[in-house]
C-alpha cells in the first residue's frame, strides 16, 4: 500500500510544479500516520478476538468433556428432527455407534411407534413453542425397557427462534424398581400401614382422625375396605381407641413429636385381638402400624407354659436327684452300720463295697479290698460252694447258704447272695448278705421275748378294759335298773293305805315295771346279744340300730358290704366297737343322726360311724383318751387295726376303723 503511494507521489511531482510538492508531503506523512495508527488498533482486534477464540475453544472442549462424559444422555436435533449430536451416554444405553446415530431421525433408525410417536410430537412441540418440556419416558434398550427423566430444551437463534434443541435424559430405572418394590411391600406386608392427618377444632385442639391412607393388610386387619377408611374419621369407625388410650396417644405424638410403641388388646366394635402398635409423627397427623399378634401370644404363652412345666420337671428331676441322693447316703450309712457282713461287687466280680462288720469278721481293712477280685482277696474260696453260688449270681440268680463254718473263728454263718441290675435291667454286679448265726439267734431270742412282753401288756389292756366294762354294767344296773325299782317300791308302799286312788296307783307301778323289763333286756343285749351268734355281724348291728334308736336320735345302718359271717372274734370286737362309738355319740355328740357304714374290700374290712352331732376340733379329738377310745385303740391293737378321726366343730364327727381280714 505504501509503495502504491510512493508511486502515485512521483507521478505528481512530475506533473505539478515545486510549489504543491512541500504541501503534498505534509498530507502524505499526515496519512500515514493515520493508517500506522489504523494498523495498530487492528491488530490489537486481531490479538483480542484470538483471545476470545481460544477462550470459547476452552470452553467448548470443557462443555463437550461434561456433556461427553455425563452419565445422561443428551442429544441435539435439528428442525427435520435428525440427530446433530450425541454423548457417549447415548451409545452405551443404546448400544448404537455415533456415526450410526448423527444425521438420522428416530423414524430412520426404525424405532417402535410408541417411541417414535411420543419423542417426535414432544420435539415438535418445543421447536413449535420454544418452551422446555419434561416427562417420564420408557425407552428400549438391549438391557430391555428402561425408565429416563427427560428434558428437552430449546436452543435460540440470534433472532430469537428455536434453530436446535437438546434433549437430556435421565435414568430412573433403579429409582422406579425401588418405588415398585416399596409399593409391593406396602400392598403384601403382613403388617398394617395407614396415614391419619389431625382434625382440630376452632380453638385448634385435636378432636379426632382421618384416614388418609391405608394398605391392603390395615383393611384386612381392620375388617374394612381401603376405599371405606379413606376420608373417614377413626372415631366414627372405631370409639373404642378411647376407652384403650390409643386415641390420646396418638394426640400425644402430634403435639409432642417422637413415637409411641405398645402392645395391646382391642376388643371393641368387631374386633377382638392383640396388636403390636407403633406411632409416629408425619406432618400433622400420624403414621399409624399394626400387626395381629394373636397367634403369636398364644404361642408365647403355650411356650411359657411348657416352659414352666420344664422348669417343674427339672425342678422334679433335681429334688429326685436329691432324693436319691439321699437315699443312697442313708443306705450307705445303714450298710454300714448293719450287724450283718455287706460287701458288693461288679458283674466281673470286682469288689465295689466293702461294710465295717466285714473288715470286723474277715480282718481285711476296706482299702485292701475294694478294686480286687473275690478269689483274690480270698483265694480259699475257689473251689468251694460259696464260689459256685457266686457264679449263679454273676449268671442273675439269687441263692442262698446255710449253716457256712467260719474258717478263722467259731461257729457259722448264713450267706444270701442277690444280683443287681440297673434301669435298662442290665446286671450290674451282686450283692453278699452273710449273717452270724450265733448273733441272728440272739436277736431272735430278743424278738420273742419282745413279742411276749407286748402280748403281756396287750393282756393287761384286755383284762383292763373288761373290768372297765364290768363297772360300767353295775353302773347301768344301778343308775338305771336299780332306780326303777325303787321307784315301785315307793309306790307299792303308798298303795298299802290307799283308798279310790289305788287302781292308779297300781296302773302307774305297772308302767314303772314295764320299763324296768325293757332296760333289763336292753343291758343284757348290750352286754352279750345272742343275735351276733346266731345271725351274724348285719343282723345284729340292725338289731342294735333298732333298740337304740329313740325319738330324739335316728340310728341307721346305712350300708353293710361285707361277708355275712366273720370270725367270731372278730365279729364281737367290731360290734364292741361300733357300740362303744354309738353310745359316745348319743352321750356327747348331740346329735340327731348316727349312720353306720360296713364294707369289705381288698382283703380288710372298712368301719365308719358318723353323726350329724356338734363336733369338735380334730387334733382334739386324736388327743382324747377316754375309756371309750383307748378300749377301741386297744381292740385295733390286737387286731392291727387303724383308726382315723374326722371332725369340724358344728358339722358332726366321722370316725373309721379299718381291720385286715
């Protein structure tokens, strides 16, 4: 350009005269100055603009690196709705290459109808409007039908309209499988879910529920559909959360916050249950669940009660133990301190007891013998009847030897051998009883003379007891017999001087007589009926029901289930019994009604007189030792017979006999 001047400036000053040259100069030099200056701004815009390039370059390469590398998938289309541009999102989610993808619309890539329907009308739509649109989309892919969020934006010309737009999409497949599930459990969950939201009065006080929410369990539960809760209020439907408190616990939660947890049992309106209960605040209102424990109390309890019965029976089990415990201590101390020789031994015949009369007897010391064989501790013993009888032992046989000399001391003894065996009936080993027969006819000696001496102090009883009951005639004889008769002698000797009245006189005396024959023959029955020889035990107790009985007292025999005969021994002491125990109840008992019970079975024979009298104390009674009793405790003696009192004061006194046959 400046060489262009030059030459321009030569030809002029060829062609003009001197004068203009200077001037032509100056404008010269002013232009350039002018277009060094024009140069210098335009290459400080030259160096600006490089500057913005580089500067949007950067943040181009920075976009399309978050845009390359987001997890979305984004997408540019233009207005034939063709793709042009895609992120690696794109071809991962879809399995489809870039290339394939850029400059082609869905309806060229064959995409199903539904898709291609939707995301055309959606895009059309943005550049038709320029507003962004969002929606839920299913979308095909090789994995199979997944879930995005997508948006789609529009992109504006410099004159405001839409020249592209983007459309970013989000994967919500895990999102949507996780609500799915949460709604599948909501729906199949055995327990109870429901929402209530707070109804509050004008001055702003919870006065009741509604139900907001309810899943199919809480409807099942509750008896109710969810479409007959929903909108409904809990009170209307269920008062009965008054009465248990539910109701003031869920107002509790709102006003206060946290949760509430019980177990509790409803039953009121239809229900009748336990139920696990939880409350928790949401919003202003409650999230209320329940679950239908029934069942599971009733095995808690039925768990409880085996429980207890395996508390019992271990408890049973160890006093058991305890018990045999015992009782293997007090068998050991009465092994020990038997009069008789006891050893024991295993089923190899093995010493495993060994007793202090035995170390006494045989001179061998516990410690020498126990661990050892018999034969070895004795070996004398080998060929002898004692070893063949322990042999039977070992083989389960009881035996027994008599009249044994002793080897090392004067005189015999007797062994009885006996095998033992455990719980299964396994033979665990044998037992050795060996017996001085010396000091066994000692203490047979001892037996007899005690038994004589019993017998002798029996006697006595006896011989004590009839002159007791000889007194008792000459008392009757005298308070009763004797009496009348005087009686008539008195009026025998009133009648001798007697004019008119003697006829009466003599009419009473008959009566006085009368009586004094019906007395006589009721103490000679008392004394010995002859019906009791005659006809047995039965008739005579009737009998003697029959003349005892008077108008004041009822004497019965209520049941006789016994032999029509006994021993004649027999048959006077238990009727001397039973009369004795008549007689104390029409003398103390006050009663009105004496029954009389006689049954025999499984070989003893069963005596029980009750009335309906006054009774006494027990314990008392037992106590008494009056000639009545002590004669009947005396007769049972002789008869090994027992005798058990029964009383309670105002409701009468039973007493039985019970005698073997």
């Amino acid at each position: 350009m400046k060489n262009d001047l030059r030459s321009c400036l030569q030809q002029v000053s060829h062609e003009q005269a001197a004068p203009v040259s200077e001037s032509l100069e100056k404008q010269l030099l002013q232009k350039n100055k002018e277009l060094l200056e024009l140069n210098q701004r335009l290459l400080q815009e030259i160096e600006e603009r490089k500057r913005v390039e580089q500067s949007l370059l950067q943040s181009e390469r920075k976009y399309r690196k978050v845009v390359e590398s987001s997890s979305d998938i984004i997408g540019r289309f233009d207005k034939n709705l063709r793709h042009i541009f895609v992120n690696d999102a794109v071809e991962a989610a879809f399995g489809l290459p870039k290339q394939q993808l850029i400059g082609k619309s869905h309806q060229e890539l064959n995409l199903p109808e539904y898709v291609l329907r939707e995301t055309r009308d959606r895009i059309q739509e943005v550049f038709r409007t320029g507003q962004k649109e969002t929606s839920i989309t299913y979308l095909p892919t090789p994995e199979g039908l997944r879930c995005f969020h997508s948006v789609i934006e529009p992109e504006l010309s410099e004159a405001g309209t839409v020249e592209t737009v983007v459309a970013i999409g989000r994967d919500l497949t895990m999102e949507a499988l996780k609500e799915q599930m949460l709604n599948s459990v909501f729906d199949n969950t055995r327990i109870g879910i429901t929402s209530l939201h707070a109804v509050r009065d004008e001055q702003g006080h919870i006065v009741d529920f509604e139900w907001m929410l309810a899943n199919k369990s809480a409807a099942a539960i509750l008896g109710q559909s969810s479409s007959e809760l929903i909108n409904k209020r809990i009170l209307s439907l269920f008062p009965g959360i008054k009465a248990t408190g539910l109701f003031d616990f869920m107002v509790q939660v709102v006003e206060q916050g946290g949760a509430h947890s019980q177990s509790l049992f409803y039953n009121h309106e239809h229900l009748n249950a336990w139920f696990d209960l939880l409350i928790s605040k949401l919003a202003d209102g409650v999230i209320l669940t329940f679950v239908d424990i029934s069942e599971q109390r009733k095995t808690a309890l039925a768990l409880k009660h085996t429980n207890q019965e395996l508390l019992q029976e271990v408890q049973e089990r160890k006093t058991a133990e305890r018990r045999l415990q015992q009782e293997h201590e007090l068998l050991e101390r009465i092994i020990e301190h038997s009069v008789d020789c006891i050893c024991a031994f295993d089923e190899r015949g093995y010493y495993t007891a060994w007793n202090r009369m035995m170390e006494v007897y045989t001179g061998f010391k516990r410690e020498q013998v126990l661990g050892r064989h018999i034969f070895d501790v004795h070996p004398h013993l080998k060929d002898t009847k004692v070893a063949q009888k322990v042999k039977q032992v070992l083989q389960g046989r009881s035996c027994r030897l008599k009249a044994v000399p002793f080897m090392q001391r004067p005189g015999s003894y007797e062994l009885n051998l006996v095998p033992t065996f455990d719980a299964e009936q396994q033979q665990t080993g044998g037992i050795i009883f060996m017996r001085d027969l010396a000091e066994s006819l000692k203490l047979k000696e001892m037996t007899i003379q005690h038994r004589l001496s019993q017998q002798k102090n029996n006697l006595q009883v006896v011989l004590q007891t009839q002159e007791e009951e000889r007194k008792r005639i000459a008392e009757a004889l005298h308070n009763g017999l004797g009496q009348l008769l005087y009686g008539i002698k008195l009026h025998l000797e009133q009648a001798k001087g007697a004019g008119t009245g003697a006829v009466a006189r003599i009419q009473e005396i008959a009566l006085l007589l009368e009586e004094a024959i019906t007395e006589t023959r009721t103490i000679s029955f008392e004394l010995m009926p002859s019906i009791l020889q005659d006809f047995g035990l039965e008739v005579a107790l009737q009998e003697f029901c029959k003349k005892l009985s008077r108008t004041h007292i009822t004497i019965n025999l209520k049941e006789y289930n016994a032999a029509a005969r006994f021993d004649a021994n027999l048959e006077i002491a238990v009727y001397r019994m039973v009369q004795e125990l008549v007689n104390n109840c029409i003398k103390h008992a006050g009663a009105t009604l004496v029954e009389i019970e006689v049954v025999q079975a499984k070989g003893k024979l069963r005596l029980q007189v009750r009335d309906n009298g006054k009774g006494a104390d027990t314990a008392k009674l037992k106590k008494c030792d009056g000639i009545g009793l002590r004669s009947i405790r005396n007769r049972l003696k002789l008869l090994n017979g027992r005798l058990r009192i029964n009383a309670e004061a105002g409701k009468g006194t039973a007493v039985t006999l019970q005698v073997p046959l």
